[in-house]
C-alpha cells in the first residue's frame, strides 16, 4: 500500500513553468509527476492561467516570484486593480509618480468606486501596493521623469556593462515596440484629421490597427511585423491562411496589443525565429529584448525562454521617451515608407483617389505595411542605437549615403495625382504623421478604469440600458432603498451558513446608496 503523497505548495514561477509545458503539449498526468502533485492541480492551474499570468505580469521581481506561493488579494480589490491600470499608464507615458500622487489617486478611486468605510492612503498601505505588485520605487519627490538626460546617461553606462557582462553582440540585441496605424488614411488638400481623413468625393473615415516593429540592434534581422486588428478573420482574408499572410497577425476587439498576445508573439514567434538567425550565425542563442513599460508589456518574470537565455529587460520609464530605438525614426520611416507606396500604387494603376480607397481592403494594406518595414534600411535601425551604444555605427561599417523617403518625394508623387496636385507641404507633413504619437495600448480615462476595475464592459453596460427601458417607471427614493439593504444585511448575518463574499455585496451597495444620499442631501 502507497504511502500519503506529501503535500506540495508550488510557487507562482512553478505555475507559470506548468502553464509554458502545457502550452508546448505537455500532459497533466506527466506534470503531476513532475512536480509532485494532484492532476486535479494542473487542471486548476490551467483554468486560472490567465489569472496567474496577469499577477505574474503585475509584479517586476523574478525572485519575490520563486518565493510566493499564492496570489494574496488586496483587501480592496477592486482599488487594487484601478490603482494599477492608473499606475502603468502613468509609468508608460514616463510622468512623475510620487507616494503622494499615488495617495491622492487612491483616495479619489476609492469614493469613485463606491466603497465602504473610511480609507487612509497612508505610507503603509502604499508600501503593501508596492509589495504586492513589486513595485521597485515610485518617488519620494514630485519630480519630473519624461526626458532624464542624467538618467538617461547612467542607463546607457549601466547596459552597456550589461551586455558587457553577459557577453552580447549587437546581433543578439533587440528592441520592439508598438504603434498605431490608420491605414486607410488618405491626404486631403485641405486637412488631415487624426483617424478621419477625408478623401475627395468620400466621407470621413477611421480605420486602425496596431503594428510592432522588432528588429536587431544591426539591422540585419528584422522579424515579420506584429499586427493586431479587430476582426479574427477579415473579409478580405476570405480564404487566406491567417499563417501565410506577411505579417503576424492577432485580434483583439480593440484592435489594441494587450498582454496575452504579447505573450503569445514572445514565446512562439520572437524566441524561435530568434534562434534560428543566432544559429545561423553561428552565434549562441541567446537574446534580450529591450522593452519600454506599456501596460500590454509583460514583465521579465514572464518574457523569458525555457532556457533562460532569451530574456526581456525593460527601459526605466525616464528615459524610453529619449533613447527607445524604433522611436529614433525607425517607426516613422516604416510609415512614410507604407503611404508613399500606398500614393505610388494608386499612380501606377491610373485610379482616381476615390475608386482607389474603395478598393482598398486590409489585406491590401497588410502587404503594403509589410513592404514598408522590408524597406527600412539596416543602417537607419542601427543609428537609432547610437545613444545606447554609440560604437554600433562604425563597427558595422555600414552605407551612409542612402537616405528614407521624404516629404518632397511625397509631394512629387502627388503632383501627378489626380485631385491632389496642389496639396501644400503643410498638409502633406500632417498626413505623414497623422498617427505619430498614436499609441498601441488602449489608453483609459479615470472612468474606464473604474468600470474595468468593477469588471463592468461596454457589452453589459448597453444590455443593461436595454432591460431597463423594459421597466414601467417607479421611483424608488434613497431612504427607501437603504432600510431594504439594512433588512437584507442584517438577515444574511443572523443566517450562519451565509458566505462572506453575499455580505460584501451587500455592504458595497448599502455603501453606494449612502454616497448617493449624501450627495443628493448636500445639493439642497
């Protein structure tokens, strides 16, 4: 007779390894054994996958990981996670962040969100916010973080130790970053609206997509672009192979990158096709891939091969605005380069702008796009490295007398296109850079985030409109619909076998009635 399995408490990098072995067509039945536990664990494992990869994609410490073994909620939850989408949108757009901000904000999200009782936003809880996200710093001082040069300098020294130490070639180096793209935008003689550009004979229309550029430190690899669309199969794809299209393409109803499908592009698309262009350079395989802090950017406890050698290292927020490489005119040649061949297109085939963007579909535009990218030369990806490593340029020994696409080039092309022979220069720069601070995370207002923080959606939110015009109109005032709270709670309480979670609810909303009693109170 076996003996009693002795009872195995995994730590939340041994889940994120059991979630990556499944993933890859490992069987629970082999992980269980493995790992010294129940199969009925994987298959828990595996149903809360994208619970332990968001926890894991929240927390910037690899080892507090290899030491945790639970996912310990905040006892406010819901602030919890508001606090956290304001807190990476604000790190990704490198504004100041002090304990005091943070304070401010947490008390605002607080009463936004309805919540019961008084709340102190005092150094202490800011310092369990901070543990439970490892959070390494936010600043003591109100100062200003988005364009460093000091710290801009003291990066640079320290990655270049970096790689030093690591034993790094400029081919083994990578950056990757994403943007917004409205591909369907058009010039007008008059104006160009960002999203809404208006064609000749045609009304407004708003046509986007996200694209992510990754490319070596040389030039010399570039992987096929990343694009994320709304729809899992446009129309236009009608019978085409989503795997033989020219980029890699993903869906997301937003047509935003977010967290999942990064993951996704990092671990079967960046780190195989990685190793195949070290292999064949007969370099070792391995990588790092630098990153700046999107929200949709999963950190280095996540992004990182099963070996540990392709890993993902991660700019501070002061100074990516300064020295992100695919900022340093990477992305912006890629997009001249996409609406001077859209214009060269539409030339060749003697279309009038208007029948032209009538025809025009996504997959034509995917082609194009891709087009784009191949004709961004090594040499302005490589001198976009040069203030992180200033010796690439000359070590590489590559041409400098090519030059991109420029506006005047543009504007030659359009001359000899019809309806759009006189649009200034003016006009023509605003088009070429109609989505150049276009982001490719989904930016939330306060208000977004505090219904995303309640788990409400838009979806739910236009059901509940709906049902509710189905109602006969009764007004029910606020002291009414305290008292049947106050019975409600106080029955749940006298029950014993009442659950916590059924009294909070209850708490919450009694909490929200007050609020809004107090608020009707104090306006007479």
């Amino acid at each position: 007779m076996s003996g009693k399995r002795k009872r195995v408490v995994l730590t939340i990098k041994d889940k994120l390894d059991i979630i990556k072995k499944l993933e890859d067509g490992g069987s629970s039945k082999q992980l269980a054994v493995i790992y010294g536990i129940g199969e009925t664990t994987v298959r828990d494992i595996r149903k809360n996958k994208e619970k332990i990869i968001t926890y894991a994609s929240s927390s910037d410490s690899t080892s507090l990981l290899a030491k945790r073994k639970s996912m310990k909620p905040s006892m406010y939850e819901e602030l919890d996670r508001a606090m956290l989408e304001w807190f990476n949108q604000q790190r990704a757009k490198g504004n100041p962040i002090s304990g005091p901000i943070c304070a401010k904000r947490a008390e605002f999200f607080f009463y936004a969100l309805g919540m019961d009782g008084d709340f102190n936003p005092s150094a202490g809880w800011l310092t369990r916010f901070k543990q439970r996200h490892s959070i390494r710093e936010i600043n003591i001082r109100n100062e200003r973080l988005n364009g460093d040069e000091t710290a801009v300098e003291d990066f640079c020294n320290n990655f270049r130790d970096f790689i030093e130490q690591e034993n790094l070639q400029p081919e083994q180096i990578y950056n990757a970053d994403e943007t917004g793209l409205f591909w369907k935008c058009l010039p007008s003689r008059t104006s160009v609206i960002k999203g809404k550009c208006t064609v000749p004979g045609h009304k407004s229309i708003e046509e986007r997509v996200t694209i992510m550029c990754c490319a070596n430190a040389t030039g010399l690899h570039k992987l096929k672009l990343c694009v994320v669309g709304k729809a899992k199969k446009p129309s236009s794809f009608k019978s085409t192979d989503t795997l033989n299209l020219p980029v890699s393409y993903f869906s997301q109803k937003g047509a935003w990158m977010d967290l999942s499908i990064f993951r996704q592009w990092f671990d079967k698309i960046f780190v195989p096709q990685v190793r195949e262009y070290l292999r064949s350079k007969g370099l070792q395989e391995k990588a790092v891939l630098l990153l700046d802090n999107s929200p949709t950017h999963p950190n280095e406890n996540v992004l990182r091969s099963d070996d540990g050698q392709i890993f993902a290292k991660y700019l501070p927020p002061n100074v990516a605005s300064l020295i992100q490489p695919s900022d340093q005119g990477v992305i912006a040649t890629m997009k001249r380069n996409y609406r001077a061949g859209l214009l060269q297109n539409n030339l060749e085939e003697g279309n009038d702008l208007k029948s032209f963007w009538k025809k025009l579909t996504l997959l034509d535009a995917l082609y194009e796009i891709a087009m784009a990218w191949n004709l961004v030369k090594p040499i302005t990806i490589s001198r976009a490295w040069k203030k992180i490593l200033p010796s690439i340029e000359e070590k590489e020994g590559l041409d400098f007398d090519e030059e991109d696409i420029s506006v005047a080039t543009v504007a030659t092309i359009l001359q000899h296109t019809k309806g759009l022979e006189n649009v200034t220069m003016e006009n023509i720069e605003k088009w070429l850079q109609v989505d150049s601070t276009e982001p490719g995370y989904e930016v939330l207002t306060d208000s977004e985030i505090i219904r995303r923080a309640q788990g409400q959606t838009d979806e739910s939110s236009e059901n509940e409109e709906e049902e509710i015009e189905l109602i006969p109109e009764k007004h029910i005032n606020h002291v009414t619909a305290l008292q049947w709270t106050e019975n409600l709670l106080e029955y749940l309480e006298q029950q014993g076998d009442m659950i916590l979670p059924d009294r909070l609810v209850i708490r919450k909303l009694r909490a929200t009635i007050r609020n809004k009693q107090k608020m009707t109170d104090s306006s007479h």
